[in-house]
C-alpha cells in the first residue's frame, strides 16, 4: 500500500518534472499570475537572452498595486506608475501573454481575479511575484509567491528549481460564535503560533470551523499564511470548492469539469498521513481581534487590553514591545475598545470579495461614518464592483459616506495615492501592518471587515457584536 | 549568464563592515522597470555629496578604481533585504567578483544567480588582498574559478572553498534557468501528459 500523504505531498509530488541529485526538484508550475511591479525585469531578462515565454496559454497579467482607485478614466498621473503600466503593456503585447486592461471591468487585485475568473484551480501549482499568492491555495491549489529572477525563470521555463517543504496541520475545531470570521480565525491563529510559527512550512487548515467557510473566507485564511511564517497555505478542495469554481469563464467545462472534480477528490490528505507540526484551535473561544502593534502576531481580542512590555518574558521582548506602543501611540492597560480612529480602509486582496462587502454593508446599514472619520471602501475587482452595485451596496455605503472606489490594492500598501499621513490611526481589513505600511508614520490596526465598519461609524475600534 | 572562468583585473578595496543592501543600492533607486542602468547608483550615499558631485575620497571615484571588477570588502558584506538590486548594481558597474571574510545568506545566494562569484576567504588574507589592492591599476588580482585560487600579483596562490554545484553553473554560465533548460525534454515529457481536461488561458 502507498504511504499516506498530505494535500501537499500529493501536489507536490504530482509536479515534479525531475528530481536532482542534491533533492532539488524541477517543479512544474501550471499558473503564473502577473502584475507590473515585479515583472519588468523579468521581461528584460528573457529579451537578453533571447528567450520566449514559454506556456504564454498558462500565464496572466494585470495591473492592481499602484493604480489609482479613483479617476483613472481620466489618466494616470504619477508618472513612476505610469511607466511600469506601460511597460507592462508593451511586455504582454511583445511577448504574446494575456492582459486585463486597466479599463477592463475583470480588472482587479491579481488574487481577487484568479479565484473569480476559474483560472486558479484545484491540484494546481499557481505563482505570482508577490507574497500573498497563498491566497490561492484556498482553492485547494500550492500557491506561492517568488521574487523577480524567478518570474523570469517561470516565463521562460514553467518551472521552478524548488526543495518541498515541510507539512504543518492547522485544525479549527468547533464553530464559529456569531460576529467572529474568517479574519477572526487567521488573525487568532497567527497570534497564537506567531509570525515565525509556519517557517519552512506548508500549512494545511482542516477542520469544522475551516469546512464551515464559505471560498472568499478560505481565501482570507489562506491569504495570511504568509503572515505566519509559512511559504503557503492550503485548504483540502470539496463541494463548496467545486460549486464556487463551476462555470467561471475560464474554469474547464462539462464532461471536463466532471472529470476534473474526479481527479479533485482525490486530493484531500490520506488518513493517517504525516504532519511535522499540529496545532488545534478551538473556534467556539475565537472572538472578534483586533492587532495593536507592528507585526500580525500582535494581535487580541477587542475585549483586551493593550499589554504592558513590562510583563514581556526577556529584555529584547520588552523593547521590541516598547518600539511598537510608541510607534502605534498606545499606553500599557488601555482598552483597545473605545480607542478613537482616523481612517477605515475595507479592501486588499485579504477582504475584497462580495462577501466580505455584504458583512461591511450590514453594520454600515442605517448608520453614518463618525465625524472626522475617513472611511473607504475598495472592491477587489470590477466585477466584485459590479456585483455590489447590482446589490445595492455602493448606496448603503455613499449614504453612510463611505468613499466607493475603483478596485486596486489602495491602501493595503502605500504605493499609490491612498496613503495615511504621518500618526493617522487605520482600521483595516489588510494584512500586514509594518511600520509605514500604508504611508510612512501610518498606524495600522487589522480587523475584520464587520469590524472595520464598526469602527467607521463609532469612530472608535469597537466590539461589532454590541453593534449587531 | 556571462561565463565565469579566470578573471584578471582591478581590484578597489573597501574595508567596511557590515555593507547592507541599501548602502549598495539605497531604496530610492528600485522603483525601475530595468535591472541594467543601476550601476551609476551603486553605492550611491558613499559616492556622492548631497548635491549629486562625486566624492572624490570614495575608492570607486579615484582614477585607478573606476574601473575595477573584483571587490575586496569587509565582513558580512551585502546584509539587509533580499533586493536583487544589489547584485544587479554591482555587475551594471562591472564588478563580477567580491572578495571578503563573510556574506550575507540571501545576498550570497543573488551573487551566483547572477553571475557574481563571492569568494569567502579568512581576515588576515582579505587583509593581504587589501594591501594588494591598494596598489591600484598596477596590481592585478587574478581569480581562478575552475582551480579555485585567487593570484596575488606577485604569484602566490591562496586557494578558496565554493559549492560544486554553483561553481559548475558559473563555470558554464548556466543561470538558474540556463540550468532548468538542459532538463527541457523532461519539462516536455510533463507537458504531453498533462491531462486533456486541463484548461489553458485563451482569449482573454
Ligand atoms: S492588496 Fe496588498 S497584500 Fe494584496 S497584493 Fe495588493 S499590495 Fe499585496
């Protein structure tokens, strides 16, 4: 009988092309996913060397990290993007790989558009020259980010030179309490094994509370295994996969899709099979967090209190914890609750989807943006866009004066006009929250997206469920 | 990838510590769309005065070391992020070897990716190599790969340790992806047996 093997060892193992003598494995990559900051070099490189893009039928460009997400109708102005856009669009255009046009309403953020276009799909390899390329592996797909040589490497050869990684099994037991998310989940998650707790590591969710989501909350989990360290994230494929893949334009069609799903089913871990490392949850004790420092492991309950670096287990804890209070301007015991905000970002390729809008819409409902308050809401893609503005969505969120803006990556990183000033305090649905991270001297606090609306309309970071 | 076989040239000293990627090339400099060109704003803070002039004490900006390929420098060398910038800077300039007691990781590794040899070699020889270098234009060092030496200019031999399989790659100047090539018929071989149901992306 065959070993029993995890999600990732059956796709790992169903693309390797060749294994070297030193373990290095030539691995097959079946989707390259392409945006204009990481690959002009690349492109240059293949045009130094003479060489084509290999699988232009595997590959997909779009722009999304430094466009404007307002006004682009009218021309981009910055002339730094500008310049990659059209560069961008001369490399697709030279080199014969697909594009989504800025203009295109299939426009969005590159792990937005994947998912939503059936291009990103089970038992696949998926890279893209970004770091948050794990979201895809919410499909049940590996899905990573490389740097610029690589991009250069996949276009010219559809392959990586890779060594596997290890397997880590996150279980979320239980159900979820009303109010809690999927954000809730991966931020309590990343608090509890730290930033570091995934190195070297593929992490595979299971579970009832991870079974129970539904794919834009897979993704939002899957989204921030980078966050914990790991190189990817993963989700075992079932029923509410295939339903969601089934019928997007470029999903495989009819007997196609039956015998996709067969080949699909077979890729849920064996029983049995072996993980280097175990961590379990229990769903039913994750409520509602909030981050209150410089790195996504500094993260709690809104209930908590902002924790005193005098309690910190050694020296270099307590100044790292000292740095982060200073720099977020919070004091030792304070309650994150009540804490006043300046701007609310709901958007990124964390929490942009339908979904993630509908839960902003509903405690936005009947409500309006507290004064002094700047609040944005930035669809992940065109056609979210268009989904939510069939629903109503965009009304509820202009008439509670939420901004409704063209899909980008915005503010999730300060590349492009969306910016915080120097000590301006965010509630956001993003990532990461670095020093600087959404503009130089910003303050981040991730939150889910019912709770960044929460915060939009009191003001304050507050407890959505004593709002709903 | 160029080839890396014997290389005979200038060698300009920098005997600083700790160099980091962004002393190698500063931040503001990445927002370009070309891995060429950077060389002018390699090691930029070091090299010019606020108002763009050279500083003419920088060893880089004296006569003899303008054109300089191997880099004697101090430990730890190329720390920091891992920007491929940095080795694209030093290459743009036309430096394709550096010479010093230790590297950083990521950075070592962007060496061999494009085709940079680092040479690591014990303090007091980088010392000795340092004073060789000193003597400018009529001191060349020479560094051979394939024998793994480094010629003093007068002869003396000091041998120096590099992984077989990089030194393979640079030795024939196959890049990661010149390399992934000679296993092209295996990527084919993948390809025709890719199931039939798998879609492909097309008229987008
Ligand atoms: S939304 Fe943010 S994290 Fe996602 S791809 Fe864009 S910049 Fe990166």
């Amino acid at each position: 009988m065959p070993a029993a093997r995890t999600l990732f060892d059956k796709l790992w193992d169903a693309h390797v092309v060749e294994r070297l003598p030193d373990g290095t494995c030539v691995l097959y990559i079946d989707r390259h996913l392409v945006h204009e900051v990481t690959s002009p070099q690349a492109f240059e490189g293949l045009r130094l060397a003479g060489r084509k893009v290999r699988r232009v039928d595997a590959t997909i460009a779009v722009v999304d990290h430094n466009i404007p997400t307002e006004g682009r109708r009218s021309g981009i102005n910055e002339p730094e993007s500008l310049l990659q856009i059209a560069t961008l669009e001369k490399n697709v255009a030279d080199f014969g790989v697909p594009y989504i046009p800025v203009l295109d309403e299939r426009q969005g953020i590159v792990h937005v558009m994947g998912p939503e276009q059936g291009i990103s799909l089970p038992g696949m390899t998926i890279v893209c020259g970004d770091s948050h390329t794990s979201t895809h592996g919410a499909m049940g797909a590996l899905a990573f980010g490389i740097g610029t040589s690589e991009v250069e490497h996949v276009l010219a050869t559809q392959t990586l030179l890779q060594k596997p990684a290890l397997n880590m099994l996150v279980r979320v037991d239980g159900v979820l309490p009303a109010g809690a998310t999927a954000k809730d989940i991966i931020l309590a998650v990343i608090g509890e094994i730290g930033t570091a707790g995934g190195n070297g590591h593929v992490i595979e969710y299971a579970g009832e509370a991870i079974s129970a989501l539904d794919m834009a909350g897979r993704m939002t989990v899957c989204n921030m295994s980078i966050e914990a360290g790991a190189r990817a994230g993963l989700i075992a494929p079932d029923d509410v996969t295939f339903d969601y893949i089934k019928g997007r334009p470029y999903a495989p069609k009819a007997d196609d899709f039956a015998k996709a799903v067969a080949y699909w089913r077979t890729l849920p871990t064996d029983a049995g099979a072996h993980y280097d490392k175990t961590v379990v949850l229990d769903a039913a004790k994750i409520i509602p967090q909030v981050s209150w420092g410089t790195n996504p492991e500094a993260v709690m309950p809104i209930t908590g209190v902002v924790p005193n670096p005098a309690a910190a287990p050694d020296a270099a804890k307590r100044d790292q914890m000292q740095r982060m209070l200073d720099y977020m301007g919070l004091t030792p015991g304070q309650k994150l609750a009540g804490t006043k905000i300046d701007v609310v970002f709901i958007g990124s390729c964390t929490n942009s989807r339908i979904e993630d809008l509908r839960a902003a819409a509903a405690v936005a409902v009947g409500k309006h943006v507290a004064h002094g308050v700047r609040a944005l809401v930035v669809p992940g893609s065109g056609l979210v866009k268009r989904q939510a503005e069939a629903e109503g969505l965009d009304v509820i969120f202009t008439n509670a004066g939420f901004e409704w803006r063209e899909p980008g990556c915005s503010m999730c990183l300060g590349m492009n006009p969306d910016k915080l000033t120097p000590g301006q305090r965010c509630a956001s649905t993003s990532n990461r929250n670095f020093e600087g991270r959404q503009g130089p001297g910003g303050r981040t606090h991730l939150l889910s997206p019912a709770m960044a609306a929460a915060a939009a309309v009191t003001g304050m970071l507050t407890d959505v469920r004593e709002l709903v | 990838m160029d080839k890396f076989t014997v290389l005979t040239g200038v060698a300009a000293p920098l005997n600083i510590a700790n160099i980091d990627t962004d002393k190698i090339i500063p931040a503001r400099f990445l927002k370009t769309i070309k891995r060429t060109g950077l060389g002018k704003n390699l090691f930029a803070n070091m090299r010019y005065a606020e108002d763009g002039a050279e500083k003419p004490e920088f060893v880089l900006n004296q006569p003899k070391y303008r054109h300089a390929e191997i880099l004697v420098a101090g430990e730890n060398f190329g720390c920091g992020s891992s920007r491929e910038h940095a080795p694209w800077a030093l290459l743009d300039f036309g430096i394709r070897c550096v010479i010093a007691p230790s590297f950083a990781d990521i950075f070592h590794g962007n060496c061999f990716k494009n085709g940079i040899l680092p040479v690591v070699l014990p303090a007091d020889v980088c010392e000795q190599l340092l004073a060789d270098a000193e003597l400018g234009t009529n001191a060349r060092l020479s560094v051979d790969l394939a024998r793994q030496m480094v010629v003093r200019p007068d002869g003396q031999e000091i041998h120096f340790e590099v992984d077989a399989f990089r030194k393979h790659c640079l030795l024939n100047g196959l890049d990661d992806i010149g390399l992934t090539l000679a296993h092209v018929a295996a990527i084919d071989t993948y390809e025709t047996n890719e199931p039939a149901w798998k879609p492909v992306i097309a008229g987008v």
